[in-house]
C-alpha cells in the first residue's frame, strides 16, 4: 500500500484524497489556512531540503525546521524537500 505525504508538512496519508482534504500546519498561507499538499516526489530513505541541503530521515523532520536560505528571508519559512 502506497503512503501520500503532504510536502509542507510531512503528514501521512493512504489516499490522496484523505491527505488533501485536510488542513496543514505548514500552510505557506498561515497555520492551518490551506489544505495538505501532495509532494510529489518518492519515498526515500533520506530527504533534502531543496534550499540549502538540510536532510533528515523523514519530510516531517525536515520541515518542522527554519530554512537559512529560505525565500522569504533568513529563517523565515520552513525546509522545503526536493522531489
């Protein structure tokens, strides 16, 4: 059985549907304003943020940390995990 994540936040979902219905702590709107995004990438056992090559053993790791190299400033938003 396959597993969805939410490329914001790293929830965890077997169906697409159920992961995108819900609203994502992550949300680059704002806390809990804006549903799941799929990430569309596989799964590995080793992702790497896409904007300064943090990684971590799981997407939820990676983006529950602050980004140097973030777009909207020093620190300023999440990892984001490269596909």
């Amino acid at each position: 059985m396959a597993n969805y994540y939410c490329e914001n936040c790293g929830a965890k979902n077997s169906s697409v549907a159920g992961l995108t219905s819900g609203n994502c702590k992550n949300h680059p709107n704002g806390t809990f304003k804006g549903k799941h995004q799929l990430y569309e990438g596989t799964e590995k056992s080793q992702y790497t943020c896409k904007l300064c090559g943090t990684k971590n053993s799981s997407i939820a790791g990676l983006t529950s940390g602050n980004c140097k190299n973030h777009p909207n400033g020093t620190f300023k938003g999440k990892h984001q995990p490269a596909k």
